[in-house]
C-alpha cells in the first residue's frame, strides 16, 4: 500500500464500542486516519493477524459464553466471519496463531483455562482442546488462576502461557489434540506476569508484571524450559499511586523492549544489552488513560499506543537509534480501544 498501513483495533463493548475497528497509518503524513467499525462484536478485547494476512482471530463474548471468533481478511483490509467457538463463562483476554495456521490458543482470564484450537482450510476453527491451571498467590487478586498470555515458543513446538493468579510461566505440548504440559517457571511470589515476548534470537524472553510493575529478563533453553535472569522496575520507585503493567513488545533487531503502564500511564523504554539483560532508558507519556497495549507498526517508525479510558490511539515516532519516542498524534478517537494489530507487510 505504499506509505498506508492497515491496523485492527480489539476493543470492550461495555460502553460505546461495537466490535473489532480498523484504521490506517499514513507514514508520510505522520497520521492515523480513516477509523471505522471492521466487524461488530461482543468484547473482543484481543485480536491477532495470521502471518499471510488471511485470517484474523478475535477472543468474543456470545451470551454467557466466551471463545474465539474466526474472519477472513480481504485485500482491501475488510474482514468476514467465518465461524466462532464458544463455551461456557467470560471470553478470553488473549489470543495466538501459529505461523502455519494450524493451531489458534487462547487465555482466559476467568476460567483458568488454556484453550487450543485447530484451524480448518478455510481457517475457521474446531471445539477448542484444553487444560486448567490450579493455585493461588499472596496478591488480594491471585485467589485464582488468572491466565493472561497464551503464545508459541520460537520453533512452536510448545505453547507458552502466563498465569497472573499463580505466578508462574507455563509450557505445554499439542500432540494428540490435547495439552500436555512439559515446564512450569515460577516468577516472584506476587509479580503477577502478565504478557512475554521472545528475543529475535529465541534464546531470551521478557515477561512484563501487572502486579509488581516489573520487567523480568528470561533464558530460554528449550524445550519449554524458561530461567528467571533479571527483574527491573517498570515504573519510578516514587510513583506510589495505582499502576498496573500492560504489554511487552520488541524492536525486529532485538535492540530495544518496551513495557506498557496503566496508572502511571507510560511505556517504558529499554536498551538490550550484550547478555541480554535490560538497562532503562525512558519513560514516554501515552498522553491518555490506562495505556492497555501498543503496537509497532510494519515500517517500526512508529509506535500506537490505546488509551483504555481515554478512548483514543496516539501515535509516537521511534527513533530506531536510541529507541526514544516522540509523540506526533494524540486523541485519535476509538471506543475502548485494548489491543493493536497490524496487517504483516
């Protein structure tokens, strides 16, 4: 599309919002624009894009059920629903692909379930496979499993899933249409991980902590096995108000990481040393309320930040240098917005 980029917006439905919205970034004028509704849905708080841009899956609410929904992506960027799977209890928080499209997985927040589900053809999904987490931690909010991230490991031989309530990184097998599991991480009692995402290497990963407000630096040493290198705050040791980690994303050269804050409402930039630890460079304000996700955008000159209670994008250039961001664009208006995609260029 030359300078135009499309992205996808996952959002609540609790207030205004009435689904999934898209957007365009125009990287000569520094802007996003044309925002509208890409498909109605009931809370599709978490979205992503099959790397060939055929499919997008959006965690969904249906009554008193909750899933995934399935749609296929046209050139123009326009989305059809395909088909949808649900059952019992609150929708998920989080949703992944695997790079063949065989296998979408999904975290629930609420039902302490991790469910997997394989793709048909078209890349419409079947009855999900699961498995339960158990156990609690010393946090008012870990009386329960709290699963909030489920991915794949570099090579997607296994499933990663990040527990809120139990403080733990957990890696499981597909085989057999069920999920075995294979490796349990446990993060500091109380940290609360909350969202990871692996080194360019494969070798190194980055959790980011809603509870404790923290960025810890993992190994990877395969086959599901994760170790803790690293913790370091997210936010000033003097900021003593609510704050609640958000989302971890990586820079494609594997130079920079950045974690999202809601309450100090600001993403935190990071420089990737030689081991691979972090050291930090800067806090950036996302000029809004409750930052609950960012995006990098294919080109990586900018980042998009949503603004949960602001009801607004805002738009950052990335100095690909240093890592720093200069905001270009604030109070882009998208009802409740949650999570940012883009279409892969």
């Amino acid at each position: 599309m030359g300078n135009k980029y499309i992205g996808y917006v996952g959002t609540y439905t609790k207030k205004a919002s009435q689904g999934v919205y898209r957007f365009e970034l125009n990287t000569e004028k520094k802007e996003l624009e044309n925002v509208q509704l890409a498909a109605e849905l009931d809370n599709p708080t978490y979205v992503t894009v099959s790397d060939d841009n055929q499919q997008l899956y959006a965690v969904s609410k249906e009554g008193d059920k909750g899933g995934v929904t399935s749609f296929s992506i046209k050139e123009n960027g326009d989305v059809t629903k395909l088909n949808s799977q649900a059952t019992a209890g609150s929708p998920p928080c989080h949703v992944s692909i695997n790079s063949d499209k065989s296998l979408v997985v999904a975290a629930n927040y609420h039902t302490k379930l991790v469910e997997a589900y394989k793709t048909n053809d078209d890349g419409s999904i079947n009855e999900p496979a699961s498995a339960e987490h158990d156990g609690t931690g010393p946090h008012e909010r870990q009386e329960k499993p709290h699963l909030h991230y489920a991915g794949f490991t570099p090579n997607e031989k296994y499933v990663v899933v990040v527990d809120l309530g139990t403080d733990t990184v957990t890696s499981y097998q597909h085989e057999n249409g069920k999920l075995e599991k294979v490796s349990v991480l446990e993060t500091e009692a109380g940290s609360g991980p909350r969202h990871l995402v692996f080194h360019p290497n494969g070798e190194y990963a980055y959790v980011m902590t809603e509870l404790s407000n923290e960025v810890i630096t993992l190994r990877y040493a395969g086959q599901g096995k994760f170790e803790a290198l690293q913790y370091l705050p997210a936010i000033p040791d003097d900021f003593t108000e609510n704050s609640q980690g958000s989302a971890i994303h990586i820079s494609s050269d594997g130079n920079f990481v950045y974690a999202g804050n809601r309450g100090h409402n600001s993403i935190a930039v990071y420089k990737v040393e030689d081991d691979f630890t972090l050291s930090f460079i800067a806090w950036t304000d996302t000029e809004g309320n409750w930052p609950r996700d960012f995006v990098l955008d294919p080109t990586e000159q900018f980042i998009i930040a949503s603004n949960q209670e602001s009801d607004t994008l805002v738009l950052f250039e990335r100095d690909k240098e240093n890592g720093t961001l200069t905001l270009v664009q604030k109070d882009v208006q998208v009802p409740e917005p949650v999570c940012v995609k883009f279409l892969n260029y």
